[in-house]
C-alpha cells in the first residue's frame, strides 16, 4: 500500500513522497540498519538514492545493448538534413 505525504522542498515547493513495504532478507535488513546507523545515514535518503542509481545502472545497460544492436544498422544510415529534406523540413 503506499501512501503520499507532501513535505516543502528547499525552495518552497512540495515535494510528494510515497511509502510503500517490502519483504528483504533479514539478514540484508540487519546490515542495512547497522550501515545507516554507523554512518549517521536516514533509511529513506539511503533506500532513493539505492534505487535511483539501479535505475540509472539498468538504463545505460539497455542504452549499451541498443548502441550494439544498432551499430550493425549505421552503414545503411542517412545523414539527418537528407532525411529532413525528404520529409519536406528543409
């Protein structure tokens, strides 16, 4: 269930949060609070920034394999102005 709180960003506007639960391993949860707390670190600062870099992590690997599947295709390319201009842009 997640649940939406609002809460004022540096500048004044809000910012909508979410709460949502997930099961973990015991063991990884135990490490994770001793890790936060050792280092003065909030859970939730700690859990957005986690999973913003795993996005960002899992994005330039499908980048990555697009850039491979592709590059087989360049030598049939066209330059972008001949394409504008046989789609009437230029």
């Amino acid at each position: 269930m997640e649940k939406t709180t609002g809460q004022k960003a540096v500048v004044g506007l809000p910012i909508a949060k979410a709460t949502f639960a997930v099961k973990i391993g015991e063991e990884v949860l135990k490490n994770f609070k001793i890790f936060c707390k050792e280092r003065g670190i909030k859970y939730s600062f700690f859990i957005e920034e986690a999973i913003k870099e795993k996005l960002e992590k899992e994005e330039l690997k499908e980048d990555i394999l697009d850039f491979k599947t592709l590059r087989k295709e360049e030598g049939s390319a066209i330059p972008f102005e001949k394409y504008l201009r046989g789609r009437g842009g230029i």
